[in-house]
C-alpha cells in the first residue's frame, strides 16, 4: 500500500510518501510507522485525520494491497 504524508507529517516522516507491505488493520499500521518514525512523528500523528482511498474509517479497518493511506495534519488557514 501507498503512505503519502503531507506538511508537518511529511517533515516529520522525513518524506513524502512510502510503500508498505502490512497485513492486518489501520491500527496495525499506525504501530508500525510510530516504530519506524519515531517519537517526534508520533506526536504529529497524534493530531493527523488519516484517510483510506480518501474515506475516513476507524483503527479496525482492513487494509488492501492496494490501500492508499493519507496522513493529514491539521491545515491553518481560511
């Protein structure tokens, strides 16, 4: 599946997007890139909305091969 960050996630993440390969739930993928960013992007994380083929679902979401996983920060702005 496709993970693409944007703003501070991005900055966070220390890139734009990755490819993952995790069977199981959102959840389980949430775990997963908390370990491999670390504690700065998991405070990020902590205010991000993530979006799954563009739906917001919950944690116990099955994810697809196929899933593309957006990582929304909050956005400033008018």
């Amino acid at each position: 599946m496709k993970v693409r960050y944007f703003a501070a996630a991005a900055e966070a993440a220390g890139r734009d997007d990755q490819d993952m390969v995790i069977a199981g739930t959102l959840g389980d993928l949430l775990v997963a890139l908390r370990r491999e960013h670390g504690a700065t992007f998991s405070k990020v994380l902590d205010r991000c909305a993530i979006r799954v083929d563009g739906a917001a679902v919950g944690d116990d979401h099955a994810l697809a091969d196929t899933a593309t996983v957006d990582v929304l920060p909050p956005f400033a702005g008018g």
